[in-house]
C-alpha cells in the first residue's frame, strides 16, 4: 500500500479533549504580540469567536498580556464612538478598543457595516488598534458582501473557539454556506465552515480546524463531522495499536485497517477522497486519472522500487495536464524520484512548480517548501535557504495555525545551527514548546 502520509500533509495533532485551551493560548499570544511591536502604526483587526465562552476567554487572556480592553458601542446613529474618535495614541499605546458588531439588532448590522466601510480610514488611525468581534457566521457573510473594502483592510485574524459555544440548536438556521470573493482569506471560509457543522465538511477542511485548535462535534453536526472526529477522539480505544505520538486519519486508517469488518471500510470510503479511499485500499475502484504509472513513481519516490531516468522525465511531461488533487503529490514523488537518482536541477524544478501550483493545498506547498530549505542549506546556498524557510512563515500565517508555526521555528532552527547558535536555540525552544502544547509531532 502507497503511504499517503504526504498526499495532504495529514498529520493531525495528538487527542486532548482541552486542546481547545491550548490553541486559545497560542493563538491569543501571537494576537498580543502584533499588537504590542506596532509603535505608533495602526492595528485593525477582526476577532473571530465561537461564542460568549470563548469571547471572555480572549478577554482575560489580552488583560493578562498587557492589553487595556476598551468596548466600544457601535450603532446606525453613531458608528464610530466618542471616546474612539477623542483618542490620540501615542508610541506606548496598550488600548485595543473593540466593536462587538453582533451586539447589533441583526436587521441593522448590513446597514451599520456600510457606514464602517464608509468610515474605514478612521479605523486606521495612527497608534490606534481597533478589533471588530464577530460571532455570528452571518455577520462574517454580511461584512464580505457590503464591506469589502473594509474586509479587505483588515491586518490581522485572531481565532477564539470553545466548544461550550457550540451546542446550540440556532446554528441549524444558518442553511447556507456562502460565496466568498476571490482573496477572502483562508481563516474567514474556515470561520465559516465551523460555525456551520450541521452541512457536509470536506477532510481537508476538517484537518485545518483540528490544527486550528477546534476539536468538536457538536450534537446537530452533520454525521460526516461526527465520524471523523469519533475517529480522531478515539486513538486509545481498546484493541487498537496506535502510533505513539503520531495522529493522522490516514495513519489510524492503516493502523485500524485490521480491525474494521467490510461494512465499515465501505463507510470510511464514502466519506474520504477517492484518491485517499482507493489508495489505501478502502475502494477497489481507482479514480479515473490515476493510473500504475504514477502508482509506481510513489513507490519510487518512497525508494521501494527504481524506476529508469526516462520513465520519470516521461511523468513529469504528463504533470502539468494532472488532475489538481494528484498534482500536489506527483509533484513531490517527482521531486524524489529525481533526487534519488541525484538530478538534484530536475528535483529543484518540480519542488518549485509544486510551490507555484496555488490550487495545490497550503500544506503541500508548506512541504515542498521544507525540501528546497533542506536542498539550498545542503548545497551553502544560503540566501535561498532563507527565502524558503520566509514561505515556510509565510504559509503557516496563511494558515492561522499554530501546527505549522512550531514546524517552521523548528525549521528555521536547523538552517540557522552554523550561522548563529543563540537564534538556532531560540527557535528550537519556541518551536518545540508550542509543538508540545498543540499535541504536535515536529519532523
């Protein structure tokens, strides 16, 4: 069986019923920390909340840390408060003044985010930090429909869950999933997404809130959501032989693969991509652009087999025309089979073209960034070495996750190892505390 642990970069981080506290925290000090090196910049930034619980949790976490909360009512009449417009900030600025926009009569919030998008240069203001708190999805849909000049401004997302937010029947009014505009940043369709658990959930997706720190499944959650987080919740379950550490759908699969009668495989299919289900054997049925050759080229680039030089150049000819959820992987199976016959150039190419494709997941292009770092840091091409490891930061901010933020610290700290020792430890240290508290494994 083909080992996909680098199809979707799957890991999952370790089982904590609490990891939504540890996520909050991480999440909360990278918060606080933007806000505290601004000088006499401006701040704008949208706090995304599951609810009232997680809201008071954000609010005693930014106390802690040195922020000075100042709610701010907002409304039709008077969009922008007094004591807002009367501030002057300064180079020593710690007042984050904050909108809760859902405090609003629902039927006025569209209205009152015309006037904020009227007003968005004076939410810019200089040494002035200013976060708009929104918990209702709605709100969120409201803001990129008829403010989306001020969405687009906004500089920063903090992610605030806790999932005591979340057992409330309301959210079955929320039918729809709605149209974003192209650049909406990922952290917002995410938003999006999780206060919508009673409509289907792709695996992706549901990756991406596990290593956001979300771990939940409410009890109107679409059944999709439920299975997949039973699966991730129950790595001690009796009888089961789990990788120490490592949490991966795709890893527990392979692992329980022994344990499930047929009826089950077959549900586990349904729900998975078919690339992932007939991979790993759970559908006898291979998708239509998925052939042996490239069956084979994993296996290659895995070392299990060689293939000769011309068979690989022949794929890479083909990868362009791929299909955009097999392009990710072929692209790195590539880039391995090339390296193990050391074309180190062609190996470069396609590591690149992986990095370029922007249909191709974040976390492919997180991991072929990782192999360039490696590859120009072996070769004493420092400068793009650190080019790399700059997208490695780059993509896990994309990301809003903490997950991949320990995995790049951790990586910088090994580029870093011969040039400067005291920032290689500090990076070590800093990645390797926040990959323990997220339930992380760094590679």
């Amino acid at each position: 069986m083909i080992d996909l642990l680098s199809l979707y970069s799957d890991q999952w981080p370790s089982f904590d019923p609490q990891r939504h506290l540890y996520a909050l925290d991480a999440h909360c000090a990278r918060y606080a920390e933007w806000l505290l090196r601004a000088g006499a910049e401006p701040r704008l930034s949208l706090v995304l909340c599951s609810g009232d619980v997680a809201f008071s949790g954000w609010k005693e976490r930014m106390q802690t840390m040195g922020i000075l909360l100042k709610s701010t009512p907002t409304s039709i009449e008077q969009p922008l408060h007094e004591d807002f417009l009367l501030h002057q900030g300064d180079h020593f600025n710690r007042t984050l003044f904050y909108m809760e926009i859902d405090a609003v009569d629902a039927s006025d919030i569209q209205e009152l985010l015309i006037l904020l998008n009227g007003r968005r240069n004076q939410l810019k203001k200089t040494a002035t930090w200013v976060a708009l708190v929104i918990k209702n999805p709605k709100t969120l849909d409201a803001l990129w429909e008829s403010a989306t000049q001020l969405a687009r401004m906004i500089q920063r997302r903090c992610w605030v869950w806790h999932p005591d937010d979340l057992n409330d029947d309301s959210f079955k009014a929320i039918l729809n999933y709605p149209k974003f505009p192209v650049g909406t940043p990922l952290i917002d369709e995410l938003f999006a997404l999780a206060k919508r658990p009673h409509l289907p959930i792709s695996y992706l997706n549901f990756s991406r809130l596990l290593r956001l720190g979300s771990p939940y499944a409410p009890k109107h959650a679409e059944k999709q959501w439920k299975e997949l987080y039973e699966l991730w919740a129950n790595e001690d379950a009796e009888g089961f032989d789990h990788p120490s550490g490592q949490t991966s759908i795709l890893a527990m699969i392979k692992k329980l693969d022994q344990h499930l009668p047929r009826d089950e495989r077959k549900h586990l299919a349904n729900h998975l991509p078919t690339d992932l289900s007939w991979m790993l054997g759970l559908s006898p049925k291979a998708p239509t652009s998925m052939d042996e050759y490239w069956r084979e080229l994993g296996r290659c680039a895995r070392g299990e087999l060689e293939l000769p030089l011309a068979e690989i150049k022949r794929l890479s000819q083909l990868w362009e025309g791929l299909e955009t959820w097999l392009q990710g992987p072929a692209g790195l199976w590539l880039s391995a089979s090339f390296a193990h016959l050391n074309e180190i150039e062609q190996c470069i190419e396609f590591l690149n073209k992986t990095t370029l494709q922007k249909s191709i997941p974040e976390e492919i292009r997180f991991e072929a960034h990782q192999k360039l770092a490696q590859i120009y840091t072996f070769l004493n091409e420092r400068q793009k070495a650190k080019e790399e490891i700059d997208q490695l930061f780059e993509i896990a901010d994309l990301l809003y996750s903490p997950c991949y933020r320990a995995q790049a610290f951790y990586d910088r700290s090994l580029f870093l190892s011969t040039l400067d020792t005291s920032g290689a430890q500090k990076d070590q240290k800093d990645g390797k505390y926040l990959a323990l508290t997220q339930g992380w494994i760094l590679e």
